[in-house]
C-alpha cells in the first residue's frame, strides 16, 4: 500500500531563473585584454585637487627681501627669539685720529693760578672769577701726507657748571684770548712753531669743566682756508682727550 505524503505534495515547488548559458557567447572579462586607457564611463573620477596654500610668514618676508635687494634697500634680518631686528651689514666706522701723548712734558701741568696762564678778555675773565684748577698736556697726531700735528689739550675746572658756561661762551668768541698752550709759554720747544693758536681751535664742555684744544703743525698746507679746516677738525677730535687728561 502507498502512503501518499500529503504535506510535500500540497506545497508549490519554487521557481529559479533560468541559469545563463557559460559558453563562447558570453565573452568573459580579460584584464590583461584591455586597453591603455579606459573608457571614460570606467575610468574613477579624478580626486578633487586640493586648495592652493597661502604663503606664509617666511615665504612673503623672503620675497620681499628680494624684492629690497634688487632695489639697492638695506635688508633687516629677524633673529630667532630677539625682539628687536639686527642689520644684516653695518656701516663701517668713520676713522678717528690717533692721539700720542707727547714725550715733553712727561706729565700732565697743573696749576690753580688760571688767569696767569691766559690772556686776552680770556685772562680778566679768569682773574675775577676763581677756577679751580688748569690742566694741560701735549699731544701729537699726523695728516693724511705725514705731517706731524701738536695739539695743546687744557681743561680749566671751574667753581660751578655757571661759571663754566660763561667761560665756555667767552672762549668761542673771535678776538676774546685763550688759555696759553705749552708752546706759547716756552714749556717745551717745537721746531717751526711758537705757538698753537694759529692753527685750529675747538673746546667743549662738561659740567664744570671746559675744554680748550688748539693744533697746528710747523708744516701748514698752502691753502691757509684749508689748512685752518683740517687743525680745526683734529682740535675738535682731540676734546675727547680732556676727559680722562691727568
């Protein structure tokens, strides 16, 4: 006797499509088959480029340091962690003119006597208004040719910087005298020369003290415009050497 299941044969069987023919009519895809360049329909989209950068900081300084540089400007350059700028070339320093200290006298000359070693308005100036002190001393220096300079460095010390003023502003005048240079009072003798005050004078002040320079040298230039400008210009120079004068 069959015993008929009723339970599977009651259920619809399921349906598939139908499986796709693998022969010849369907090519498979070959990859060392296809061409240099893809289709444009498989080919990725390219990635997006990204955003140009803005040129920072060190990039903008550079160019315009170039920029200086072409133009004939000095540049500055930054240091690292300092806040101030530094100069990437300095100037060279205009040349100064060296001072010796004159063998006669060996030291400085001291006096408390001051109208005495002066004349002119310079002397009455100096003998109603009490100095303390007048020191002076002989310096040499050459031209730019090799001729020998003397310069008279005196510095008068007076009671106040007011009295010292008045002194200073007396000085500057034409025709108002000086303070004698060791030349002039035949402390020591140069050949060629009887006296300083024929060359260049400059003087300058500082507190209660004033000091007065002259130079010249027994070889003058031919030019006396000339030659006065140039002891002028070492006289100005040689003030300096009043402030550590002992």
């Amino acid at each position: 006797m069959q015993i008929k299941d009723s339970t599977l044969s009651d259920r619809p069987m399921p349906k598939f499509p139908p499986r796709p023919i693998d022969d010849a009519r369907t090519p498979s895809l070959i990859l060392s088959a296809l061409p240099a360049e893809l289709p444009s329909a498989l080919r990725p989209e390219p990635p997006a480029p990204p955003p140009p950068r803005k040129p920072g900081l060190a990039a903008k300084f550079a160019g315009a340091a170039a920029v200086l540089t072409l133009l004939g400007f000095g540049v500055w350059a930054l240091v690292s962690g300092g806040d101030t700028p530094q100069q990437a070339a300095s100037p060279q320093a205009g040349a100064e003119t060296m001072f010796t200290r004159a063998a006669q006298p060996p030291a400085a000359v001291l006096d408390s006597d001051c109208a005495n070693h002066a004349y002119g308005d310079t002397k009455r100036f100096l003998a109603g208004t009490t100095c303390q002190q007048l020191t002076r001393a002989l310096f040499t220096s050459r031209t730019d040719d090799g001729r020998t300079v003397y310069s008279s460095v005196a510095v008068v010390r007076m009671q106040s910087a007011a009295d010292a003023r008045r002194l200073f502003d007396l000085v500057r005048q034409d025709e108002t005298g000086s303070v004698m240079d060791l030349v002039r009072e035949h402390a020591l003798v140069v050949p060629g020369l009887d006296r300083l005050s024929r060359g260049g004078f400059a003087s300058g002040i500082n507190g209660a003290d004033v000091v007065i320079v002259e130079s010249d040298t027994a070889l003058p230039d031919q030019d006396r415009q000339a030659h006065r400008a140039e002891m002028k210009r070492i006289s100005t120079e040689a003030i300096r050497l009043g402030h550590d004068l002992k």
